[in-house]
C-alpha cells in the first residue's frame, strides 16, 4: 500500500512551552528524520508580528530544511505574496529551487489579517492587485530574460532549476478567488469543500481541466500514544492555544477558516479536530485515507512529547497500515 506522509510547521511558540530556539532545532531534526522513514513533504506557513513567534521566514526555515535533506520536498502554505518585493521574491525563490534541487512549490495567498499587511505598508483593499503582481513578475522573471516592472527594466538571474520555476498554486477563501485561480492558470488550495464547485465552474468556462480535487477533510493535528488520555492532557493547552488563535484572526478580520474557538479541552477534543490516536486506530485511519500529515510541534508542543508520536508512527503504525487487512 503506497502512502502519503507529511509533516506540517508553523513554529509557534508560546510562553508556556519550550523557547523558540528548541522547537527551531527539534523542527530541522524531525525533517531529517522523516525523510529517511520515507516522508514525502514538509508544509511550512507564514504569520507576521504574533505574540507566539508563528514563523514569519518560510523561505528562510525552507533553506535550513533543504540543507538538512536531499529528497523530501516543501511546500510554503501560503506565502503572503503582498508582503514582498516581487523581484526579491523572485530571486529567493530561484536561488532556493536551486539549492534544493527542485524540491520547492508555494501556495500563493493574499493574506487576511490587517495587522500584518499594515507591517509592510500595505492595505487590505489592494491585496489581490499585489497578488496578480507578484505573480505576473515571477513568471516574467524566471524566463531569465529583461522585462518591464512599474517603469523599469529588470533581469532576474539565476534562473531556477526547473523551467518554469517553483511549482505554484492560490490559496483562497472566496468564490473570487477561486475564480481568480482558475483565470489565472493555477490550481486552487480552498480553505474548504465548498469552494472547489465554483473554481470547477470557472475552470470549466475557459476550458481549463481541473484536475483531482484537494484533500480537505484531514484532521488538523495527529498525535500517536499509547496512553491517548495521558497525552491529551499534556497536548490540550497547545491545541487551544492553536485553535483559539487562529479563530481570534478569523474573526477580527472577518475572513473564513477551518479554525472554532473552544471553551475547554473537553469540547475542543470531542469535536475531533485535534485527535489523540492509539497506534492501532491511527493505522485504521490511514488505511482508510492512505495518507498522514502530522504537526508534531503544534501549539508549540514539547519536542520530546512530539518524538514519541513520531517514534510510534514508525515503528506501530506504519507497518500496521501497510498489512493486508
């Protein structure tokens, strides 16, 4: 049975767990260590001027990641394209598809928190101006060739490793940017189900082929324990801090999420977000999935907590998912 396994980071790192510094290293080993245990991806995501520290450098934690590795491939879910220089932009990301040997692809997003785009002197209602932008001068940019920017001329070398450059999809929470996906040629990652039906219709319209739908139905973080009460307890305030955040800024700024709050660890648990498995329940499910992403730092967790998982996803549940059932 061929499975999909990866691993997801954001790197918070709130002042009731581990420094920053622990969760930082403890992040480059796993990757290391999940692509010798036949890990396909690791996700990294993007937030600007949290209290948590949520990493605001994919780019940068992508470059240590690919130094530590040589197969494993990461994906930047999303990059706030409205917060860079689109010639910058260009040049790091050509610089790191050549250090990585091709191994870097990048959801592109418009962002959804006011906060951070007034950071960079940005407003909320010129997002997806910037976001057609950017990518309109990467795609000029890694031809390697001169090309018109705001007046100027520029040339972004060196070319990226692959032709085209970094594999690239949008992110998006609207029908418009499903819409926006399709017109402008690129696979769609919405933020739920509904959302895939407009960017088909749009797709369809200029007959575009849509390709297989996403997978959207995952659990947002997996922990592997032998003694699933036990760990929960240990794992709950990470979780709540994580899910209670992230709703706070879908609020705030009226943008549309995965992310409820919850009042407690009790409620929060049983909504099934957040699952604390047994080895042989985590096989089950990914027999039935035939994948498995893990967050094993989330919420800023203890590295050590986050190991045991990891070791038991190896050593129990991975080979229980592969037997015949």
């Amino acid at each position: 049975m061929s499975l999909w396994l990866s691993l997801r980071y954001d790197l918070r790192a709130p002042a009731f767990g581990p420094p920053a510094e622990a969760l930082y290293r403890a992040a480059l080993d796993q990757c290391a260590w999940a692509e010798e245990h036949g890990f396909a991806m690791v996700t990294l995501s993007e937030h600007h001027g949290s209290d948590d520290g949520y990493c605001p450098s994919p780019l940068v934690m992508a470059a240590a990641i690919a130094g530590r590795t040589r197969t494993i491939r990461m994906m930047i879910a999303a990059l706030i394209v409205p917060l860079y220089d689109p010639i910058r932009l260009a040049e790091d990301l050509a610089v790191l598809d050549l250090a990585s040997g091709g191994r870097i692809d990048v959801i592109l997003g418009a962002g959804y928190r006011p906060e951070e785009l007034a950071m960079f002197g940005r407003e909320m209602d010129e997002r997806s101006q910037l976001l057609e932008e950017g990518l309109e001068v990467l795609r000029a940019a890694w031809t390697g060739e001169p090309f018109e920017y705001r007046g100027r001329t520029v040339r972004v070398t060196p070319r990226p490793s692959r032709p085209e450059g970094p594999g690239l999809l949008l992110g998006g929470s609207t029908p418009a940017a499903a819409r926006r996906a399709a017109r402008l040629g690129l696979g769609f990652i919405p933020v739920d189900a509904t959302l895939w039906p407009p960017y088909q219709e749009a797709c369809a319209a200029l007959g575009r082929d849509v390709g297989p739908a996403p997978g959207l139905d995952a659990p947002r973080f997996v922990h592997v324990a032998d003694d699933p009460d036990r760990a929960w307890a240990q794992i709950a305030p990470h979780a709540l801090h994580d899910t209670n955040t992230y709703s706070e800024w879908l609020t705030s700024s009226a943008a549309r999420g995965p992310y409820e709050a919850a009042a407690d660890a009790d409620a929060l648990r049983a909504r099934g977000d957040y699952l604390v498995l047994t080895p042989d329940e985590c096989a089950a499910m990914v027999r039935r999935s035939g994948s498995l992403m893990l967050h094993p730092l989330m919420g800023g967790l203890d590295p050590d907590l986050a190991w045991e998982s990891l070791e038991l996803v190896v050593s129990k549940v991975l080979p229980r998912a592969a037997a015949p059932a």
